[in-house]
C-alpha cells in the first residue's frame, strides 16, 4: 500500500510541474516583443471572456486554434507545445487545457481548480470511424479542490447519425457518437467526428460534477507525419 501511494505521490507531482511549465510558457509568449501582430491579436482573444474567432482571425494566426466554452471560461485557445503526444493549450491568463491526440480533452489546471481525467486500457477513441457496435470506455477522474482521486467510472459508447455542424461559416457532415458515463459520477458526453478520419471537430465533454467543456476545433493541430 504504501509503495502505491508513493507511485501516486509521485505522479501527482509529476503532473503539477507539468502544468506550472505550461503556465511559465504562457507568460513568456504573452511578453514576447518580437511576436507577430497575428499571435499578439490571438493572446488578446484568450483573456475575454466572451470571444469568437473571425475565420479571418484563425487564417491570420499560425498557431492551432480550437474555441472553448466551460463554466467559468470562454476563450479561443492556443496551441502552446506538444509531448509525446500530450497538448497543451492556453485558454486565459491562468488556464492550460490538455488534449491527446484523438481530440479528448483530458486536464484542467486553473486557480483553485485541477481536474484529470484518463482512460484505462484500450481507447475506443483511437479507431472513431472503425466503431459500428456500441463499446465500453473504462475511466478514472482526479478532482481538486474536493481532493477525490482515482474516481472509477465506465461510459458506454454509441456511434449515432451523421449530423451537419457549422464551424467558421462552414458546414461539415459529421457522425455523432454518444457516451453516457455512470459509475462514480453520471455523465453524457457527445462527440462530432469525420466519417472518414476519426477525428473529433466538436465534442461536449463532462470532466467532472458541474465541470462540462464544449469544444470545437478551428486550425486542427495535424503532427508533422500527417
């Protein structure tokens, strides 16, 4: 038992110096005299708290960009960095969002608020435009300021109807797929995805009691391979 609090010590802190660098990398880029008019204009975006990007604003910035909606938050977030497949975005002065790579938002660092949530074993997420049947998703969920770690939960995964979804003035066909979580807490997240690639354009995802984060991609990060 006690080796495993220490594991779990361990990667608690791992992940708080995690979210402290993002934050130290947001205060640099935000005082960077050398940035351009594009970028400074995009910082400006992320410290209202009701924005909606222009695609005139999106095509004029080189960073990814996704808008985000939660209880407490309206911004138009900015790629900061990518590690081993892990982003980092920027969504105020004082909040860092993480994705993966399939588009699931997975952590929430602000003040007085951290909440993470992983999924255990297989992700269904990784093969969207494969999934026919409904699937289980085994999740877990560390919320802080209640200090409830480890909290266990099971979503049930269903792919739906192809939907059309406006983003920027453009309409795109996209496949919903439905995810009604119970177990430790109850949920219902919803996911907007390519019929042909997977990949998630807009998603309703409940990281938490209350905490429920709409987002919708703008200038897809796409890794360099692709």
């Amino acid at each position: 038992m006690m080796c495993m609090d220490v594991l779990r010590a361990r990667s608690n802190l791992r992940r708080t110096l995690q979210w402290m660098m993002a934050l130290s990398v947001l205060a640099t880029l935000a005082g960077c005299t050398t940035a351009s008019r594009a970028t400074s204009d995009s910082f400006r975006l992320l410290f209202k708290r009701q924005v909606a990007a222009t695609p005139e604003q999106v095509a004029a910035n080189r960073f990814p960009q996704a808008q985000l909606k939660a209880p407490d938050l309206s911004a138009v977030m900015v790629l900061g960095y990518v590690d081993a497949g892990r982003q980092s975005w920027y969504a105020g002065s004082n909040a860092v969002f993480q994705l993966d790579s399939t588009g699931l938002v997975t952590g929430v660092s602000s003040p007085g608020r951290q909440l993470q949530a992983r999924i255990i074993g297989a992700s269904p997420f990784v093969r969207l435009r494969e999934l026919n049947a409904s699937t289980t998703v085994q999740r877990e969920y560390d919320w802080i300021p209640s200090y409830r770690m480890g909290v266990q939960a099971t979503g049930t995964l269903t792919r739906g109807d192809i939907e059309s979804i406006s983003i920027l003035g453009k309409e795109r066909s996209l496949v919903r797929f439905d995810e009604r979580i119970e177990g430790g807490f109850r949920a219902h997240n919803i996911y907007w995805a390519d019929p042909v690639t997977g990949f998630i354009w807009k998603s309703r995802q409940q990281l938490g009691p209350f905490y429920t984060v709409e987002l919708v991609q703008l200038k897809p990060y796409r890794p360099a391979k692709d």
